[in-house]
C-alpha cells in the first residue's frame, strides 16, 4: 500500500484590474521608463511561488532539512528545497487570472499546511521586497530624468535671455 500523501490547496484570486497599480502610475508619466509596465515589467506572483528562493525560505522557516533529506548523507537548504520542489504545484485561469497554489506531502497532514501557509506568507514577503525595489528603481530614474531635463531648462532660459539682451544673434540648435 502507498504511503498517504496529503494535498493542500490555497486559490488566490487577483485583485483590481489587469495591470497593478504601479504598472498603472508608471503609464500615466510624461516620460517613458526603460523597463516595460504590466505582467512583464515585475515579478508574478506565480513566479515567485515556483521560485527556489521561496522554497528555501520554507525549508529554513520550518526547519524541513532533516525531514526532507533524512537519508542523504550531505544536508543543506538548497538540496532540501529541491527535494520540495515536487511537491509545489502552481496553475493559473488564464481567462479570469485565479491562482491555484498547492502543496502535496506525505504522512503528516499538519507538516503539509504549514508548509502552504509558510508559503504563501513568504511569497507575500518577496513579492514586497520586489516591488519596493522596482519602485525605487522607477523613483531613481525619474529623478534622473528630472535633473537632466531641468539643466536643459536653465540652459535654454540663459540661451533665451542673452538673445533677448542682445548678446547672441542666432539661436543654437540644443538637443
């Protein structure tokens, strides 16, 4: 007889519109950023919960390492979440964009939800980290772009007011 496995399973479902609100801010700016706005500028969701970055963030919150390689004769955190990588599975409705997230793990039922829910948690983490980095990422180079458009400012009004005193008598082509 096989062993039992336990499955649990988390739906996630999208909130607001096709776009997040940072792809929606960055597309109503006067200037065009580098990195693209929508589902391919970030990090998805899915992504994150089929990363191996999630799944040794769960081994080590819950400390799987000697559950996971109990017979291996060499441990450590990334052969432990390779190990749990079967046991993640992620599928998307592409037509309403619910997210189905589900962990599948022998013998303890207990074990099996707290690895989904670590999970999840930790998911919700790296999806933080992520935007706020991108954020400040997006923040920079506006800044950037906002100091080199207010040089060209200053050079243009000392171009414009030494015409208008007479200085200059044609205006220079400035890029």
């Amino acid at each position: 007889m096989a062993p039992r496995v336990y499955k649990v399973e988390v739906t996630l479902m999208p909130l607001g519109g096709k776009e997040d609100r940072l792809s929606s801010i960055i597309s109503s700016l006067p200037v065009s950023l580098p990195i693209g706005g929508g589902r391919s500028a970030g990090i998805t969701v899915e992504a994150v919960l089929k990363s191996r970055t999630l799944r040794e963030r769960v081994v080590e919150k819950l400390g799987l390492v000697d559950i996971l390689l109990k017979d291996a004769k060499v441990k450590s955190v990334h052969k432990a979440a390779e190990a749990l990588k079967n046991s993640f599975s992620v599928s998307t409705d592409r037509k309403t964009g619910v997210l189905t997230f589900s962990v599948e793990f022998p013998k303890d039922p207990e074990l099996a939800y707290k690895i989904a829910i670590t999970a999840i948690d930790e998911a919700q983490k790296i999806l933080n980290e992520k935007s706020f980095s991108l954020a400040k990422k997006y923040r920079l180079y506006v800044e950037k772009q906002f100091d080199m458009m207010k040089k060209k400012y200053q050079e243009l009004e000392k171009i414009y007011k030494d015409f208008v005193d007479g200085r200059i008598k044609r205006v220079p082509f400035v890029i």
